[in-house]
C-alpha cells in the first residue's frame, strides 16, 4: 500500500505534506472571505495575511465618542467605546472584547508566542491580545485601525 500511495503521489507531483495540509488550508480558507467589496488592498493585507499596519496611522487612536468599533469585513460588532484607552503603542487599545466576538489562535511568528485574535463571524485577523491592560491583570486586545469601523451611538 505505502509503495502504492508513494508512487500516485509521484505520478501527480503531490507531496505526501500537501495532503496533510491542503485540508486545513482549505478549511481554514473557507473561513476568511471577503465579504466587504470595498475593502482596500492594505486592509485585505491585514486582515487576510495577518499583517500589521504601521503604528500611529489609524485616526481610531484619537475616537472618543461613545459608539461601537465594527469588524470593516463583515460588520460584526467587536468592541464597545467603554472599553477603549490610550496603551502609547500606536493602535487602538481595549480592555475586553464582546461576548462572541473572537476565536484566538496561538501566533509563534518574530520567535515569540502571542495569541492572535480573529472575528468569529468572518475569521478575518485583527490584531493581538495582552495581559498588559490599564490595571494590573487586564487584556489590551491590540488592534489594527483598518480592520475596524467605528459607529457612533446616536448612529446605531
């Protein structure tokens, strides 16, 4: 059987760690799709490759009206403005997420062990969460100003 599968592999060019990982990256590309036509190309670079956009560049840094900050693919609400605060770093900072709102995974990428987040409702990445909060033991859900819409209250 093994000479079998080592040989079908070779006729079509396949390896046998294609096979182990093409269904996960299948699965895993199922999750994330754009939904928001009008997303821009450094934005479908953040949120679809996991990148990071520069610090200091998002005007959410400066928000501080009372609101909701949206996921910009699908619109899922992530964050209330209650929970908001200036950490120093150069993106939009907050102490705890919604209910529902993220799936974590471990992030091993810069030889370092982070716990990414993404929106559970689309799977698009957003950014990376810390227990280095305003107070002693709280998160700072550290996220890319792209990702997110801010929407007003009297908006809602």
């Amino acid at each position: 059987m093994k000479y079998f599968k080592r040989k079908f592999l070779k006729l079509f060019g396949l390896s046998s760690l294609l096979l182990v990982i093409s269904p996960y990256s299948f699965l895993y590309a199922v999750t994330k799709k754009i939904i928001n036509p009008d997303l821009t190309e450094e934005q479908k670079k953040i949120m679809f490759n996991e990148s990071t956009e520069r610090p200091f560049t998002s005007d959410l840094n400066y928000e501080k009206r009372k609101g909701f900050f949206h996921c910009a693919n699908c619109g899922a609400k992530l964050f209330s403005s209650d929970t908001k605060f200036d950490s120093g770093t150069g993106w939009p900072s907050f102490t705890e997420s919604l209910p529902g709102a993220f799936k974590t995974k471990i992030d091993t990428s810069f030889g370092m062990k982070r716990v990414e987040y993404h929106c559970a409702k689309c799977g698009v990445h957003h950014g990376h969460v810390f227990n280095d909060g305003p107070k002693s033991g709280q998160k700072r859900f550290c996220n890319n100003g792209l990702c997110l819409i801010f929407k007003p209250e009297n908006n809602e």
